[in-house]
C-alpha cells in the first residue's frame, strides 16, 4: 500500500491567533521557515504572542523564545514583517535538553488590519479565519508568503500558486508534511489532524487511545457494548455504541484515518473491517493470532472480498517486537503505524 498523501500536523497556534484576535487583542505568528544542524524545532513551528508579550507554542524548545516574543512585540507595534535569525549555541541547546546546537530562521508576521496599505505587511484577520476553517473541516492548506516582497498565498491542494512554487513542490511538501522553503517562498503545510479509529473496548484500547492521543491522533472508540465502551473506562475518549458498519462510514475515513480492530468477535471486527476496506484509510489492523486471521481471511474472502483489498490488512496487528500485555501490544501496533505513515505500508 502507498504511503498515505497527508500526514502529521498537531498544533493549534492558528486557532489560538484567531481566538486572540478576536478577543481584541494585538497579535503576532512566528514560524519557523529553516533550520540548519540539529535545530530544536522543525521548520512550521510556531508561536503566537500578543502585544503584552502573552506567548503559546514553541519555535526552539525555550532557546530563542524570549527574543523573539521581543521581536514580535516591535512587529506588532510597527505592523511589518521580518526574518530573524539565531544560533543556538551547544550550551544553550544542552540546557533545554538537547544534544547540540544549530541554526534558525524565523519568520513574524504581525496581523494587518483588512485595509492595510504597505509592502510588508502580515495576514489579515480575513487571511486567518480563512485558514482556521480549512483546517476545521479537515481540508489541507498551503501558507505561502514570500519572504522579500511579502506576497501572500493561500492555497487548498495540490495546484500551482500564481508567481510561486508550481504544484509538484507543493505536493512533495504535503506528501512528507515538511514546511519550508522554496526559492524566496515559505510553504507551512497545515494538514489535517491524524484519527485513530479503534473498534473494541478492550484493555488493549485502554493503553492504545492514549498513546495515540500523546502522538497526535484525534481518537474515536466505537463498541455498541456499553458496559465496555463506558466513559469510566475510557475517560476523555469520543465513543460510539453504534454497531461499526454505522459508526465508521458516519466518519468518513479519509488518508488521515487509521482503523484497528481488537475485538476478536467476528461479529463486531468483520464490519468493522468491510467498513475499513472500503474508506481511504492509510492502515487498518487486526488483533489476533495467525491461526486466528487465517480464518479471517477465509471469512472475507468468502464474503467477496478480492484478494488485493485483503493484502491492505495488518495482521496480526503491531510490529513483531515480543509483545506480551495489554500496553506492550499497543506500543507494537503504534509504532507499525507510525512506520507505515512516515516510510509507507510494507504490506
């Protein structure tokens, strides 16, 4: 199976400006645009600060934050956007807790009033609600800004940007989810979130959910056994009672979505799985033994399933790594996830 074409993006630092914004404060993005050696934080990272030096999100892992919430502040009160650059020395790195230093490039952008006149001026509130929304509805974006003219595109997809970066290096960025440069332009790839769909409320759910939740998945449990699927058990969890050939399609898996199946009831996994195979989901998996899946397959196959849809099955699910408890499992099955989302399905 292919690589899935829209991977990871957690932060909320658009939604926090936006959110700011609209409480009438005054505020900055900072962006990280390019790094060099073993910078702190990969180009994207973002912070948002306000005119009294309030700050959320990260551009270094605490090294540089100070000077550029300074920085910000000077933006905001003369409207204009720059590109700062700092070297983080290998002491300051080692006090954050990292191994050695590097080098960044930072890009602030003050938001502009609508009716802004000037060649360097920042997004508008228009600008930002605008991007807030796409990825609301889980719709990926392109932030493009020039970093000499301070032209500014917002794209939707993988297409050309008139006087920018043509639609391959937009698609290659999407693909890898990699902010950064191309030529004079900055690219911040906004992607939608990851899922992970879990079907059963078993004790292996119980350390997978929130393991996802730690890497960056939105998580959705469904079991229409209520004593199982109960929120004393699954505290803080979205779930579903609906039988899964229901819950499923209603969330319409996407390349973002990962679907495991740990039930070993055949009653409550093989819907679940006809409901998988038929969505974009990048990975979908299977808790039981081989013995076990062997008779799964059969199953399917009988049920019609073609041979080539069964071979997008990973099971037994996880990694091979000697699992043995609940939590050990779920650490196999994350990190085959997370292989298959960053270097492509082996199946």
């Amino acid at each position: 199976m292919a690589q899935p074409d829209l991977p990871l993006n957690t932060d909320h630092t658009p939604e926090t400006a936006l959110a700011w914004a609209r409480e009438g404060r005054r505020v900055a993005l900072a962006s990280v645009v390019e790094t060099w050696g073993s910078a702190p934080r990969q180009a994207g990272a973002q912070l948002v600060i306000d005119a009294d030096g309030s700050f959320e999100g990260s551009v270094s892992g605490g090294c540089v934050e100070a000077a550029v919430v300074l920085e910000a502040q000077d933006a905001i009160q003369d409207g204009r956007c720059r590109v700062l650059e700092y070297g983080i020395t290998d002491d300051q790195a080692f006090a954050v807790g990292l191994a050695c230093g590097g080098t960044i490039r930072v890009l602030v952008e003050p938001l502009s009033p609508e009716d802004a006149q000037g060649v360097n001026q920042g997004p508008t509130l228009s600008d930002l609600t605008t991007l807030v929304a796409a990825r609301r509805d889980r719709r990926a974006a392109v932030w493009a800004v020039h970093l000499s003219t301070w032209q500014r595109r917002l794209s939707f997809g993988q297409e050309d940007l008139p006087g920018g970066p043509d639609a391959a290096a937009i698609t290659s960025r999407l693909a890898s989810d990699r902010s950064g440069c191309e030529g004079d332009w900055f690219l911040a790839i906004h992607n939608p979130p990851l899922r992970l769909i879990v079907v059963g409320a078993v004790h292996i759910a119980q350390a997978l959910i929130p393991m996802g939740q730690l890497a960056g998945y939105d998580c959705q449990l469904i079991d229409p056994r209520t004593a199982f699927a109960s929120p004393a058990r699954f505290p803080g969890t979205a779930i579903s009672h609906d039988w899964p050939d229901q819950a499923i399609p209603s969330l319409t898996p996407d390349a973002r979505t990962v679907i495991v199946t740990l039930t070993h009831d055949p009653k409550i996994d093989d819907p679940a799985i006809l409901a998988g195979l038929a969505s974009r989901a990048f990975y979908l998996g299977c808790l039981g033994s081989t013995r076990t899946h062997a008779k799964r397959m059969a199953r399917l196959g009988a049920a019609g399933v073609a041979a080539d849809q069964l071979q997008r099955l990973h099971a037994p699910v996880g990694l091979d790594i000697g699992a043995r408890n609940p939590a050990e499992i779920a650490v196999a099955i994350l990190a085959e996830i997370t292989q298959c989302l960053r270097r492509g399905s082996p199946a």
